[in-house]
C-alpha cells in the first residue's frame, strides 16, 4: 500500500542463523523487518553474530517493547502489528531520507558483480551505467557510449541512447537517488556525479 517492493524469506533467515549466506545480502535490501513470529532468542543470535549491511532495520512486535539507546543496536524501531498506515508511513519515510545519499555514496566501490543485483537495470542501462561510473565524474560522450554497446554511431543509435538514460534516470529516482546525479550536459554528453 506504501509502494515498497516485498520479500519475504524463511529460506533468508535460515541461511543467515546458519551462516549460510553472507552478511552482505543484506545491503540489497532498503528496509528490514524482523517478523514478529522469530524468537527474541533469534533475534539476538542474528543480531550479535551477523553484520546487517542494510541501514534500516525494524522489529515487529505485538506489544510495544522499548528499543535499547544503545548505539551499538542496529534495530531503529518497534512497529507494532496494529501499526496503523499513517505511522508506518512516517517512520519509514524518515529513515528513507537519510538512506538517500547513503544509497548513492555506496555506488562507486560497488563492485562490477554487484551492480547487477543491487540496480534493476537492463543489459544495455547496466553497460551505460558502469561505463559512467568508470568516468568518475568526467564527461562521457553519447558516441562514446553508442561505440560501447553498438559498435557504431548512428542517428538513431544517438537517439536510443538517450532513451537509455533517461529510463536509467527514472530507475535511480525509483531506488531514491536524486536524478541529477546522472547530468546530462547538451553536446557534450552525461556524467554521473557522486555526491
């Protein structure tokens, strides 16, 4: 109802209290909860013995238990079960304010590998994409780019590409990155600024 994409996983949980699966599926992941129906006991296990990457962790409880102030705790909240929509909303939407620019400083030592999964882009977008980040802030030209996926430069090759960044743009809002990190400077080309 909020627009969030859901994934729910006994399998995830299992491979993580088992060790399993690396710690760092979970940076794929912009918000967690820890369901109700998990065990405090698991609860702790998890929290002391696996490193969540993902910035925004929450607790579903039944009854309203106090978050510990410990610095150290990486659980941001209770939601309650009951929560209603309203202040599931605030608390979710405050945290994505901070995750924003977290997001996007993490781009550039993402690793080639894990841009695949980390941004749903097609083929073509993700060659783009890694071919801006590779730039490193510098400009890169739109014949630059058609050379890269096409092997050529056409009119209507130029053309697609600027189709291409302008799906990459929508998809970077969409993750909650400000578009305007991916610049595009007329008769020049684009660049993507890391901010």
């Amino acid at each position: 109802m909020l627009g969030y994409e859901v994934f729910c996983s006994f399998d995830l949980l299992s491979r993580l209290k088992n060790k399993m699966s690396s710690d760092t599926i979970t940076k794929y992941f912009q918000i967690i909860i820890i369901s109700e129906t998990v065990p405090d006991n698991e609860v702790e296990y998890l929290l002391e013995n696996r490193e969540f990457q993902s910035s925004t962790l929450y607790r579903k409880s039944s009854t309203m238990i106090e978050v510990s102030k410990n610095e150290e705790s990486p659980i941001q909240a209770i939601l309650a079960t009951n929560e209603s929509l309203e202040s599931l909303r605030e608390k979710l939407s405050q945290n994505n304010k901070k995750n924003t620019s977290d997001k996007f400083a993490n781009i550039s030592p993402l690793a080639k590998e894990n841009i695949k999964s980390f941004f749903p882009f097609s083929k073509q977008e993700k060659i783009v994409f890694e071919l801006l980040r590779e730039a490193d802030g510098e400009i890169v030209s739109r014949e630059e780019i058609c050379e890269k996926i096409w092997s050529k430069v056409t009119q209507s090759n130029l053309a697609r590409t600027s189709s291409i960044v302008k799906r990459i743009k929508i998809k970077l809002e969409g993750l909650g990155i400000d578009d305007s990190s991916l610049q595009t400077l007329w008769g020049k080309g684009y660049r993507l600024i890391k901010g």
